[in-house]
C-alpha cells in the first residue's frame, strides 16, 4: 500500500510539474512586453533565490551547503543548466514563438540519448535508433517554414537543448550527496550575478518603472517556475520511473501550443501540429513506452529540471 501511495504522490506531482511547464514559456513571453530577456531572466532568478532560501532554511537542509563534492559538481550544473540552458531558452523565446519553444525544447530528449548512448558507448537498440531518427525529423518540420529565412529564436532553443544532458549528469551526481532543494537553490544564487554581468556587457537595461510594472510576473517566474516547478519535478523522479516521466512530459508541448493559443493569440500552424506526431512516437520508442525492441536496454533521457 506504501508503495502504491508514493506512486500515486509521484503522478500527482509530475502532472502539477508539466502544468506549471507548460505555462512557462507563456509567462516569461508576457514579461517579454516590457522587459528584455535577460533582465527578465535575472529577476526572476533573484525571486527564486529568495523562495528557495526560505524552502531550506524551512526543510533544515542548510547544512548541506558545507559539502565541497556538492560544490564540485555545481560548477557544470550551474554552466550547463543554470546559466546556458536558460540563457539560451530566454533569447530564444525573444525572437520565437511559445509553441515553438516547447516543440523543439522536445528535443533534448534525442540530445540526452546521443550523450549517454552514443558518446558514452551504451547499448543502442533498433527501436533506438528510429525514435532518435523521429525526433530529428519532428524538429526538422518545426524549423522548415524558417529556411527561407533562419529565425535565431528556434536554434536559440535548439541549443539550449543540446547542453542540458551535461549538466543533468551532474544534477544526478549531486542528488546523491545533497538535497534538491539546496541544489536548486545553490545553482540558481550562483547564476544571479552571470546573468545581471551578460546584462551589463550586453548593454541590456531596464528602468526601475520597467521593472515594477512586472513585478508580478518575474515573482510568479521566479517562485512557480524557477522554485517549485523545480522542485516538483525532482520529487516526481525520486517515485516514478524516467520512462514514464518522459512518456508523459511528450504531453508538455501539446498543452503549451493550447496556452499559447488562449493567452497570447497564438494560433498553432499545420506545422506545428505535424511535428507532434515524430515528436511523440520518438519520446515513445526513445523511453521504451512502444515495444519495439529486444533486450532490456534503458535510456537515462531527462529534460533540464
């Protein structure tokens, strides 16, 4: 009965997690109105630091903190997921559309599978290797109507895909000697000051007016999605399997294009729409949900959390 209540929690939490997800590109799009990238970015980080500090102080994991290996695999996780992942994620939303931006986000799940399977010599079934073709081709057609003139914004998100396998190598790592709070936390309080320098150097400014008049949306940015968006997803992994967190994340892009369209207008093109159905069956045979193959290989895909 533990066992079964603990998966029912983990279910409950993923489904909360993509949600919240889902909302994300919506959110950091409308405070794009105002601010620019990457002082929204960087705001909403401040709000987050603050809410995660509270969470540990509140959960008494502080301590946690004076662990040196912590601090060892926090530098790549800051680079990796903290500050390039996100970097990326916020100029691409800049110049592309939500939609998109959930789309070709999907695509982390090939670049994880590359990195573990491929580059790290791992057993890689047929099955395998037509779910990793499917998700090249569902990126393809989100990026074909944009040849004729290359739109920055998707390959923005494009590559924010392809480093956030490195830094969730060393997310894993570190779960194992510390808390998820107190590495969110952590790689989030050390991103702060890159994001406001690349601001700085970047000549990127806002005026204090500016930044109240979205007050409300960096906090609901930064507490919802940089905290407990975080959090919620990092829970869900400790009870259910990969597998099915990614089978059920492919949901993800399908909701956004739904948000995208209700709150910014954002009607989903035929292309969109075509890319869903390689998108998914890769997510599918990518994570062993469609029986396709022999023996019992695992991929270890995760998207950036």
């Amino acid at each position: 009965m533990g066992d079964v209540s603990e998966k029912r929690k983990g279910e409950l939490y993923l489904f909360s997690e993509i949600v919240l997800w889902a909302f994300f590109p919506i959110v950091i799009t409308l405070s794009y109105a105002v601010l620019p990238s990457l002082v929204s970015l960087a705001w909403s980080a401040v709000f987050a630091s603050i809410f995660l500090g509270c969470l540990v102080l509140y959960r008494k994991v502080w301590h946690e903190i004076w662990n040196m290996t912590l601090w060892k695999y926090l530098f790549f996780i800051t680079l990796f997921i903290a500050v390039l992942y996100y970097v990326l994620y916020f100029l691409g939303l800049e110049r592309t559309t939500a939609g998109n931006a959930a789309l070709i986000s999907q695509f982390e799940i090939f670049s994880t599978f590359i990195f573990f399977n491929v580059v790290r010599r791992e057993y890689i079934s047929a099955a395998h290797m037509v779910g990793a073709a499917l998700m090249v081709v569902g990126v393809f057609i989100v990026l074909t109507p944009n040849f004729s003139g290359i739109n920055m914004g998707d390959f923005f998100i494009l590559g924010a895909a392809l480093f956030a396998p490195i830094g969730n190598l060393y997310q894993q790592k570190a779960r194992r000697i510390a808390s998820s709070e107190v590495i969110v936390f952590l790689r989030t309080l050390l991103s702060i000051p890159v994001f406001f320098a690349l601001a700085y150097l970047l000549n990127v400014h806002s005026s204090a007016g500016d930044i109240r008049s979205s007050l409300l949306l960096l906090m609901v940015n930064g507490i919802l999605f940089f905290g407990l968006q975080k959090i919620l997803f990092l829970e869900a992994l400790h009870r259910i399997a990969i597998t099915k967190i990614m089978a059920i994340g492919a949901a993800g892009p399908l909701l956004t294009l739904m948000f995208a369209w209700v709150f910014l207008q954002q009607v989903p093109n035929v292309w969109q729409l075509t890319s869903l159905v390689p998108l998914i069956a890769g997510t599918l045979l990518l994570t062993d949900q469609i029986p396709l193959r022999r023996g019992g290989d695992h991929t270890t895909a995760t998207r950036a959390g």
